[in-house]
C-alpha cells in the first residue's frame, strides 16, 4: 500500500509534467507541497510552492526545447539561448532553477540537471545538492531505465546512513538516525542561517518517519555494522576504531578529501587510508565528518544562491527571499511563543 502524501495524487504532479519536454531520466517533486511538514509549513500544503527536479541526458537540447514550450519561466537569460543556459547551469550545484512559476493554478519551481551531473553527485558528494534531497523523501514521478542512475540512487542512500552512524553515539533511535541523514544537506549552509527555518530538519522528520523508513528499512536490515531493533525502534552500532575505519573508508570520495584536508597538514601529503584510521581513533570523529560535510555544503550553496539572482531575475529573486524569511520568522515566532 502506498504511503499518504498530501491529499493530491500523484495525477497531480503528473499534469504539471505534461507541460515540458518528456526527454526526462528522472523527474522528482519534493518539499513542503508534497510531504506533510510540522511547524510554520503545517497546514498550508495544499498552497505551499509545488518543488521538481528534471534530470536530462542532454541539457542544451532539454532547455532549447522548453524555451520553445516555456520561454516565459525563463529570467533574461532566455535572449542568450539554450546553450548558455546550459553553460550556467554547470555552475554551483550543477542544476538550473526556473521559479515562481504558475501552472495549473499552483506556483511551480523546477530545477533541471544533466544526468550525468547527478549522478556524479549521488556517488561522490561533490555539492550534496540534489543528493542531499534525495537522502530524504520524494516522489518520483518518472524515471528510465538507467542502471548506472539506478545504482547511483542507492549508493547515496548507503551513503547517508554511513555518514551519519559516525556522528551518533552507539546506541539511538530511528528516529535520531532520520534526523541526522535529513540534516546532512543542511550542515554550513548559510541559508539556514537567513532565510530558512531552523527547525527545518526536524519539521521534516517527525512527520514523515514511515515515508523515511521506506527508504531506509531494507539498507538498515542488510548492513551488518548495526543492530536494527525494528519494533523497537532501537539501533546500536560498532563505534569502535575498527568499525569507525570500515565506515570512513566507504564515504563518498569528495568527502574523504574533505576529512583528509581538515587533519593533514598542508605539505605532509600521507596517504588517504592512513588519514582516515588517525581519525578513526579520534575522539571527535564525528566532529571531523560533520566538518567535511559542511565543506561542501558551504561551498555549492553559496554558489547557487549567486546564481539564482541570474536564473530567476531580480524581482522574482526579492519576492523568493522574502517568502523564504517569512517562513523563518514564523517558525521562530512559533517556537517562542
């Protein structure tokens, strides 16, 4: 039996498809209009802006194609063409964002990516951008026949577990686990800072715990570095050096460079298997991961929220802003009160 979203079906989503070029490898809705969010989006779900990525094969082909179908979600940057949009879209994430779009009586916002990128992204945690939303629930609305995509798609979620059990202590509890994997896209951007709500991770788990333990059930039943206590929601898991080692070592490679540039001294150039046991036996294990994680964060967010200013135009950049600064303080509000 399918897991209740919002109300809507997924015909929905499907309608809003219908509107663009079909050439899709992936195409995923996401966010507070989709899935049920505690705190200042609670409620509102029905009204709250409509988020997809569009991963393409071919982006100067996909854009060149929706400038035809959709010139007007463009910015100015339409009057340069596909293949300059395409060369923007390379920048930061990796992924063009067309915003504030109204279709079908909804605001709409819609990234797209190239296939490749993504994938690059899903297996190495080169920005954690799309991956990152991939780590927690979506709805998938197509998706071909791409093996290499298909495993991709796993491997970030293996990833994300692995990733957070060398932040957690030994034992805690499922729903400690999906907080932890639901942050990791969240740690050193600076928009959780100005402009988002700080309880943002946390609005997004509670109320969504069996659409994570979809995901995650079956990569937590066959791992076997931890004790998964299904019906009591328990974990335990090796936080030994041994175990903390085997876990570094299966991290995704942007992030083992991360952790290796934070420990070893510039001019030392040791070995990345060598760095990754010192930190095995570091108290602060956890610390250091978390740090290599914010790295690159940081780094791609700032970026694609520089881009945005070229992708959406100014008014619609302010009007974005503004709508994510509300939620904010009506989180915070709602917390103080």
């Amino acid at each position: 039996m399918a897991l209740p979203v919002l109300s809507s079906s997924g015909v929905k989503f499907r309608r809003v498809l219908a509107h663009f070029p079909q050439e899709l490898s992936l195409a995923f809705a996401y966010g507070s209009g989709v899935f049920r969010q505690a705190g200042a989006s609670a409620g509102h779900g029905e009204n709250n802006m409509l988020d997809f990525v569009f991963a393409v094969d071919d982006s100067v082909t996909w854009h060149m194609m929706n400038l035809l179908k959709n010139r007007s979600h463009y910015s100015f940057l339409k009057l340069f063409g596909p293949k300059q949009i395409s060369s923007i879209q390379s920048y930061g994430a990796g992924i063009y964002y067309n915003t504030l779009v109204p279709c079908n009586g909804r605001m709409i916002k819609y990234g797209v990516i190239s296939t490749d990128t993504l994938i690059d992204d899903l297996l190495h945690w080169k920005t954690l951008y799309v991956a990152g939303r991939l780590q927690k629930p979506v709805k998938i609305l197509t998706q071909n026949e791409n093996s290499k995509l298909q495993a991709a798609l796993v491997s970030n979620l293996k990833s994300a577990v692995t990733a957070a059990f060398l932040m957690l202590p030994e034992s805690f509890s499922e729903e400690d686990l999906y907080m932890q994997i639901a942050g990791l896209s969240y740690s050193g951007d600076f928009r959780m800072v100005i402009g988002e709500d700080r309880s943002k991770v946390q609005n997004i788990v509670k109320p969504n715990v069996p659409h994570f333990q979809k995901l995650y059930s079956n990569i937590l039943q066959d791992c076997p570095q931890v004790v998964y206590k299904h019906h009591l929601g328990r974990l335990e898991i090796d936080k030994s050096p041994e175990g903390q080692f085997t876990q570094l070592m299966a991290l995704p490679r942007t992030l083992q460079q991360k952790i290796t540039s934070l420990v070893d001294p510039p001019g030392k150039n040791r070995d990345v298997e060598e760095i990754l046991l010192q930190v095995a036996h570091d108290p602060d294990c956890g610390f250091v991961v978390h740090q290599g994680i914010s790295g690159i964060v940081r780094s791609s967010s700032i970026v694609q929220s520089a881009k945005t200013i070229l992708t959406a135009g100014a008014k619609k950049s302010v009007t974005y802003s503004m709508k994510k600064l509300y939620k904010m303080t009506k989180g915070w509000l709602r917390k103080t009160s």
